[in-house]
C-alpha cells in the first residue's frame, strides 16, 4: 500500500432500513489479494439503490453502504494513482458462465453494494483490479461514474437489436427518461437506429433532454409519435404500463428488451407477443466486453455530451435519496460526490 497515512475510518452513506439512509463512520475497507483500494470521487444513485432504499430488495439487507456506479484514484498497490471507473460486477475467472463469455449470469455473481462487498457510497470501497478500467482522456471523474449504467443500456439495445435477426431497427422508442432510458436512446442512435424515440411521463425531465441531436423526446400520453410503433422497444421502467405499452406499441417481428427493475409481472399481452412473433427478452449487467465499448464510446465522444446529470456532495446523500423518492429531480442521473 501506498506510503500515504490513511484513515481508520471514513464517511459512508449507509442504508439503515425503509426509506432511511444515514451519513455516518464506517471502518476503512482492506483491500485482499488481486484487490486495491480506491479513493471514490463520484459515485451515482442507480434505480436499483432506490429500490432497495424502498426496503424492496432482499439482496439488500440493512445496513449496507449501496452505491455501484462509481470512479475515483487508486490508493497503493501496484495502480496507485491511476484515475478508474469500476466495473461492479464480481465473477470468478473459472466460472462455466465466465468461460462462455456470459460472466454477468453467473450464478456465483457478486457486484458492489451487495453483500458481502460494500457499495461505493463513501469515501474508500475495494475492488479487483481486474475491474478497473482506466478513465479515458477527455472524461471528468463524473463523467467517468456514468459508465456503468451506460454499459447496461449499451448491452440491452446490443442484444435487443440482434434479437431482430438481421432486420435493420429502422425505429427505436426507449420507455424511461432516466439514466437508463438516456443512455440506451444514445446507444441506439450511435449503433445505427433510423429513428430514436425517448418517452418519458415527468415534463421538467422531458425538458431537460429535449434537444439531444437524432432522439425525439416525447409526451407518451400525447399518442401521436408513439403510436406508429416501433421496431425494438427498450423498457427502461419496467412497470405494469410500461410493459402494457411495449405489448401495444412493437411492431409485428419486433422485439421487446425489459430492462428495468419494478416489482411485478404484469402488463405484457402475450396473445400478440405470440400471434405477432415478437420476442420479449430480458437484459441484465453487462459483459465485461460491453463495458469496455461504453466506456470507449464515451470516451470518443460517441454518446454526445454526458451532461445529463446533476452533482451533489456525499453529505447531502440523504436530501438526495429524498427528493427523488418525491420526484423533484428533473436530471436524469444524480451523482454524489465523497
């Protein structure tokens, strides 16, 4: 380890229960073998954090730092130094499902911000070196902290648009203007769509977004543009409407990728999905190959301006988590900043 002094303890924002997050001293995580310990200096707030902020999720048990979607500096060992975004997701080398490419369905899987590896809300969290991918030039450290949820819509519009065997996706509409919504309208329009629709329900967000060059941002109650159809559509919610909406609005042959995390399985209208042969796929993660093309894609400039979230200070985690359980966050990311 580096010969810097370091602290025994440090900030951490820890969920605690129900709709509770607290600032608070955590000890300082030791990195094992083939580990280092990074510095975290952006950390975003995914779906899946507020979910289990919502006591809604059980690989989530209190209390546990959250956090998956980060990038800082390498303190010691033999990256000391370097400036890393982190691929979360944990898998044995020799898994049958590493082996086959497909390590993100391994059922050995561990990511950050599950037991038994703290998440990225804090100052400190460990990592393998093995996923540490180096922040490309041109990109700040917030930026940087974008490239996981960038790396899970590059993967679900990939497989999604292989899903229609060959056809050209001549028209995508992405349902969700969060980060995973954005980022999979950008990917879609950088991967060759002829036509990319976001819809997204909260008008402050729709105005954020409007403006993206080659991506209509649309009123999904207003019916006109949506109504034509599409042939892949990317359900970045992953609610009952949500899914009732990309029943109706696939076009016949088309294809379904299901993406977000809500609780439920109601909504798709299989009758049509099979009388229609659409096919209906979930997605989830990332391989580490998708990762790495993200990362490049944004690093390149690829992807637009990545400026379509809002920074706030670890300290005001808890403010954060609040005000977008009650919907005050227009941006379609939030990043803390430990």
């Amino acid at each position: 380890m580096t010969g810097q002094s370091l602290p025994d303890t440090m900030a951490a924002l820890v969920y605690t229960g129900p709709n509770r997050v607290e600032l608070r001293r955590e000890p300082l995580p030791r990195p094992g073998p083939a580990e280092a310990l990074v510095r975290v200096h952006a950390v975003g707030i995914c779906g899946s954090d507020m979910h289990a902020y919502h006591g809604h999720d059980s690989r989530r048990p209190a209390p546990l730092i959250l956090g998956h979607e980060a990038a800082g500096a390498v303190v010691g060992g033999p990256l000391d130094g370097r400036m890393v975004t982190i691929n979360p997701l944990v898998v044995p080398a020799d898994c049958p499902a590493a082996l086959a490419g497909r390590p993100h369905l391994s059922p050995s899987r561990q990511i950050l911000s599950m037991p038994p590896r703290p998440g990225a809300f804090a100052e400190y969290v460990v990592a393998p070196e093995a996923n540490l991918l180096p922040v490309p030039d041109g990109l700040s450290i917030a930026q940087a902290a974008l490239a996981e949820p960038v790396a899970v819509s590059w993967h679900a519009v990939r497989i999604g648009m292989e899903r229609l065997f060959g056809a050209p996706a001549a028209r995508v509409l992405v349902l969700g203007g969060g980060a995973i919504g954005v980022a999979a309208a950008l990917a879609a329009r950088h991967m060759g769509a002829g036509a990319v629709l976001l819809a997204e329900t909260n008008p402050a967000r729709r105005e954020k977004l409007t403006g993206m060059a080659g991506i209509a941002v649309i009123d999904p109650a207003a019916g006109t543009a949506a109504a034509e159809g599409a042939d892949l559509v990317i359900d970045a919610v992953g609610a009952r409407a949500t899914r009732a909406a990309a029943s109706a609005l696939v076009r016949p042959g088309g294809a379904i990728v299901h993406v977000g995390l809500l609780p439920g399985d109601e909504g798709f209208d299989i009758r049509r999905i099979t009388l229609q042969e659409i096919t209906l796929t979930g997605s989830y993660c990332y391989t580490p190959q998708d990762f790495a093309d993200a990362l490049t894609a944004m690093g390149q400039g690829a992807l637009g301006p990545l400026d379509w979230f809002a920074t706030r200070p670890l300290a005001e985690g808890p403010a954060a988590f609040a005000d977008l359980d009650a919907g005050r966050v227009a941006d379609a990311k939030t990043v803390l900043l430990p």
